[in-house]
C-alpha cells in the first residue's frame, strides 16, 4: 500500500490533472499562447488553487516534460529488461516509441511546428534533467548497437549514428501520422518500421 495519506494522494491526483490539462493546452495552443487561466479551467480548478500547486506556468511546463520524458524512459527499459539478444531490443526500442506517441501524441505535439501558435517562438528549451535522460538513452541504444555489432548482428558503422538514424525514421513517422490528425490505423507499425530500418528501401533483386 502506499504511504501517502488521503489527502496527499487527492493532491497528487490533481497535480496530474492539472499537467494533463497544461499538456493539452499547450500542444492546441502553444507554450506562449497558452495561458494558465485557460489550463486551470480545462483542469477544473481555480487558478488560485494551480498556483498553490505550481509556481508559474513554466513551473508546469518542466515538471510535465519530466514525467512524459520518466514515464517514456521507463516504458523503454521494461521492455528492453525482458529480450535477450541486441536485435530483439533494438526492435523493442523502436515498438516502445511509437507506442508511447501513439498514447500521447499531444506531448509529441508541443514540440512540433505543427502546433496553432505558426510563426511564432519555438517551445522553451527542454530542462537539463531532460536532456541528461536523453543523453542516457542515446547511450544506453549505443551500447546495445556496439554489442550487436561485435556480434556482427549490425554494419561496422558508429553506434551513435545507428541510433540517430532509427531516431530519425521513428520521429519522422510519428510527426508525419501526428499531422495527419492522429487517426487510428495511420502510424506505420513498429514492424515496418523495423524492416525499412534493418533492410533498408532496396528491392531484392537476386543479383
């Protein structure tokens, strides 16, 4: 059971509903355009009551980019822990990411230039806590491409530039699908992706 009393577990709750709400004001509306008047009305509380939980607006913004980036971060590693060899979690990478967009494409959503606020300023910078568990991702796949590439499962090609290159074929997919309204069935599966990523885009021809 958890340690936390009732009324501390209601306030986390509310925290959270507060972020999800700031998660989908932002991703229609823009971190700069948004305003925190409309993200505690979507929340349903007053905008007293969100400022006693989170200081300002950018408050929100750090602490919602940290729990999609912890809860991505350990989406990936659970499913990484339960395959044995490098390409069986190589493939659970790539399954793990575009299932955890397709669950929250509006997070995708906030920092893409697809968002309503067009032409003007970009999102604010990611917190360093983020980027540090980025830098850790990109890392751990690096390892996983070195391993398998001394098994000779992958080319002898820089680990980090597998990575980015799968980083790039998954992030490309789920923008072009976020675009495209989100629909059920548009995202490519992780199959395919994994295929064009493994056998590249030339046709056998039995030369």
């Amino acid at each position: 059971m958890s340690d936390l009393t009732r009324k501390e577990r209601e306030k986390a709750d509310h925290r959270r509903a507060i972020l999800e709400a700031a998660e989908a004001v932002f991703a229609q509306k823009g971190y700069h355009a948004a305003t925190v008047q409309e993200i505690a009305e979507r929340a349903e509380f007053s905008v007293g009551y969100l400022y006693s939980l989170f200081e300002h607006k950018m408050g929100l913004y750090v602490e919602l980019v940290e729990m999609r980036a912890s809860e991505f971060m350990a989406d990936v590693e659970e499913r990484l822990r339960h395959e044995k060899d490098c390409l069986g979690k190589v493939r659970a990478a790539i399954a793990a990411k575009v299932d955890f967009f397709t669950r929250h494409q509006q997070f995708f959503l906030i920092f893409s230039p697809l968002r309503a606020e067009d032409g003007a300023e970009g999102p604010p910078l990611l917190p360093e806590a983020t980027h540090r568990r980025y830098r850790e991702y990109i890392a751990g796949l690096s390892e996983v491409f070195e391993e398998g590439t001394r098994a000779g499962l992958f080319v002898h090609v820089d680990p980090q530039v597998l990575v980015l290159c799968m980083e790039g074929l998954t992030n490309a997919a789920i923008a072009h699908w976020v675009a495209s309204g989100g629909e059920a069935g548009g995202m490519p599966a992780p199959e395919v992706l994994e295929q064009v990523f493994f056998q590249g885009i030339l046709a056998d021809r039995g030369e």
